[in-house]
C-alpha cells in the first residue's frame, strides 16, 4: 500500500486483478488526503476466470507485468500495495452490536468494542471477514448517528454490513501476489473500491445502486443515508458478451472482443440500416461481410439479461423502491454506446456512466470507468496512511506529554516554616507511617 522511495517520497501503490486485465498504479502521497499518480501498468488477464483465480503461475506472469511497467513508468520500485477481490464466493449480510460505555464520554475505544461485538457472528468455516462496515450508531434512545465520538450516553449500539469471501480466494490472491516479492497491505472488495472513486456523497445520502461491469464479474453496491447497506457480485459480464458475439459470428474470440469493443452497440435501433462490418474467419476460413445490426442482436439481450439479474438482486434484497438518485454504472463494459438507454429501460430510474473522480496527473488517462477499481484502490490506501499518520502523531503526542511530566521540576516545601502547606505535610507523613 504503502512505498518510501529513495528519493523521500512517500507513496502508496493499488492493484486490480481483474478477469480481463490487470492494472497497477503508483501514487504520490500530497496532504489533504490527495495523492497523485506517476505510475500505470497495463496488461491483459490470464489466470483468472469470474474474478477468481485459476492459474497461479500465469496470474504471478501478469502481475508482474504490471507492476514492472507502472514501476518503469514512475522511476520507484515498489514493495507493498493495496488490492482488491471480487467473485461469486462473496456474500454480505447486516448485523448489530451493543455495548455499555465505561465512561460517560463516547471514544474510540467504545467504537471498536461495539464493533467487536457486531462481527462475533457464526460464518462458515471456509469463509472470512473481509469488511464491516459501520451504517449507523445509537445512543441510548438517540439513534441514526453517525459518529458518535464525544458524545454523552450510558449505551452504545451499533449497525453494521459485514461482507465475507471465500478463504481460499483469499489466499490465493495474496499468495500470487506474494510470489511477485510483493506484501498485500489491504485486501478491499472491488464495488467498495469503484464506490469511493465514482459516487457523489449526494448520491450516498439520496439513495444510489453502484452497478460495476467488469470482464469477469459485475458487482453491486447500494448505499443509503450516506451508508453501505447491501452488495452482491454477479458472474456475469464483458466476457460473456465477448463469447457471445464468437459463438454467433463464428470468429475467433480475440477477434470479438475486438468487434465488441470498435463496433459494438446494446441496442438495435441505434445502429444505421445500412452499417456492414467484417467479420474475421476461424482457422483459414475467408472474412466476410455482415450488418452491424447483426452485431447489435447479440449484444443487446446479453446485456439486458445482465440489467435484468441487477434488477432482480435489488428487488430481492428490498432496495428497488429505496435508490431515488438511481443507477450508476461503470467499468470497462460500460463503455458500450447504448448502455444508459438500455438500462434506463430496465430499471426505470435514471442512469449515468460514472468515471473516477481525480484531476490531478495523467488524469486524462486514470479518468475512465475502466480504471474505478483501482483509483478506489489508491483513495482506500491514502485513507489507511492517513489513518496511520494520524495515529503516530497523536502516540509521539502522549509520549511528550508523559515526558514533560516525568521530567517537570520538583516543588521543594520547607517543613518548619509553619505555613498551612508545611503542616498538611507532616500529618501526611504520620498517617503514612503510623497506618
């Protein structure tokens, strides 16, 4: 997460191993929380299949890929980072906590004790806590509180989200990782990630379902009241357009990835009539010469299958009615001109395409849906710096201030003066020796 570099800079480092690519970027840590990026890596994906991984020595390949080209980029070698996990081995769920509070004023002490007791919940044993996630504090009867540190009150409760992932998912991202001579200092779920990159707090607080579309995976994230309240991760994406259009078109499946990404459009009726396309061949066979709206027919039910499983998941979960600022939507996938209209019509709610939210260096690169994952990777990594820095500071404090103390000059009192001060002292002293 986190690198000093040989000239003194502080910087931190955020990957993403997605299904299709994998993205490494390095950051300058600047103050206020803001960092700026000197550093990307790009490549394609091998070894990973629905955000999983399914090959360690060709996901160790791509990774290192990566890294060695954000590295070659920014001119520092790096030695931790931030990263991220999706896949169908995750789930969520809500959970609540309640303790006393020792003193009659709210800390941070009482915060993490009520946390602790919100995630002793019962997992299975192949499961681990990733996240948990504070949505709102009570106090005695006052409740949707949202930071409750120096306030008065006799109880402390708490709701929060709790998301786990699969143990062994886990482990094996970090093991590639690891394998790289890289440490893994923060593992973060990815729609958390894109979340903080592409949200408005506006939207947070009115109601908003983040819809992130990926290669492999595409995940969900709902927030309410400024809080998470439910996630999901569902196995299908870009890749499955891409197989598509190979399996219809009869084209090698590079090849229609490439058609997807030049020529491919989610609805039929913004494509011209009279639009051709070349297809290329499998093995020896000719190219030939077909209508985009071809294309167009089969991608759009692909991609609206996909809206429809998104609008089922929220409908389960009770959130359809409750996201008024509507559906964002991001990731490379969707980038497919026709994505906003098409899904305006499946979920009834206004949609916007949502791109990271950063305008410092080569923001003319990073800002780009393809790109949330890890921007929100790099923002979750300053955070925790932050966090660390401000926690070193305040222990230097306490031990200076423990210092001074140890060290404070003795008041010297003269026993025989008769002064009220010289005779508190002597009966002090009796009591000491006499009990």
């Amino acid at each position: 997460m986190n690198t000093k570099s040989e000239e003194g800079k502080d910087l931190i480092v955020a990957l993403d191993i997605g299904t299709s690519k994998v993205v490494a970027m390095i950051a300058e840590v600047l103050p206020g929380n803001a960092f700026n990026v000197i550093g990307i890596g790009h490549h394609p994906s091998r070894g990973m299949k629905k955000g999983m991984v399914v090959n360690i020595e060709e996901t160790i390949q791509t990774i290192q890929y990566a890294i060695e080209e954000a590295e070659l980029r920014a001119g520092f070698s790096v030695r931790s980072v931030c990263t991220g996990i999706a896949g169908s081995h995750i789930h969520s769920f809500n959970s609540s906590g309640m303790v006393a509070v020792k003193d009659t004023e709210i800390t941070q002490v009482d915060i993490d004790r009520v946390l602790e007791t919100a995630r002793a919940v019962s997992i299975p044993a192949d499961q681990q806590i990733l996240h948990v996630l504070p949505q709102q504090f009570k106090v005695n009867d006052q409740d949707d509180i949202r930071n409750p540190i120096g306030m008065t009150g006799m109880r402390l409760e708490v709701k929060v989200h709790i998301i786990t992932g699969s143990v062994s998912a886990a482990q094996n991202i970090v093991k590639c990782i690891r394998r790289c001579g890289l440490e893994v200092n923060e593992l973060v779920l990815q729609p958390l990630a894109s979340s903080m990159a592409v949200l408005t707090q506006d939207e947070r607080d009115i109601g908003v379902a983040l819809v992130d579309i990926g290669g492999g995976t595409t995940d969900i994230a709902v927030f309410i009241d400024g809080a998470i309240r439910h996630t999901a991760v569902i196995p299908i994406a870009g890749d499955q357009v891409t197989n598509d259009i190979a399996m219809a078109l009869r084209t090698p499946t590079v090849e229609a990835e490439e058609l997807k990404l030049r020529y491919g459009v989610t609805k039929q009726m913004m494509v011209p009539p009279d639009s051709v396309i070349e297809i290329p061949g499998v093995g020896d066979r000719v190219a030939r010469r077909v209508k985009r709206q071809s294309l167009a027919a089969v991608i759009e039910p692909r991609v609206e299958e996909l809206f429809s499983l998104v609008q089922r998941n929220l409908t389960e979960a009770g959130f359809d009615h409750l996201i008024a600022s509507g559906v964002v939507l991001t990731g490379g996938t969707s980038l497919l001109p026709g994505m906003t209209e098409l899904a305006e019509e499946v979920f009834m709610k206004p949609v916007r395409i949502a791109q990271p939210m950063y305008d410092g260096n080569l923001s003319d690169i990073v800002c780009n849906p393809r790109y949330a994952t890890v921007v929100g990777l790099l923002m979750e990594a300053r955070k925790q710096k932050g966090e660390v820095m401000g926690a070193t500071r305040q222990r230097n404090s306490v031990s200076s201030a423990s210092y001074s103390t140890s060290n404070a000059p003795t008041t010297r009192i003269n026993v025989n003066d008769g002064s009220e001060q010289s005779i508190w002292f002597k009966m002090k002293e009796w009591f000491v020796k006499t009990f």
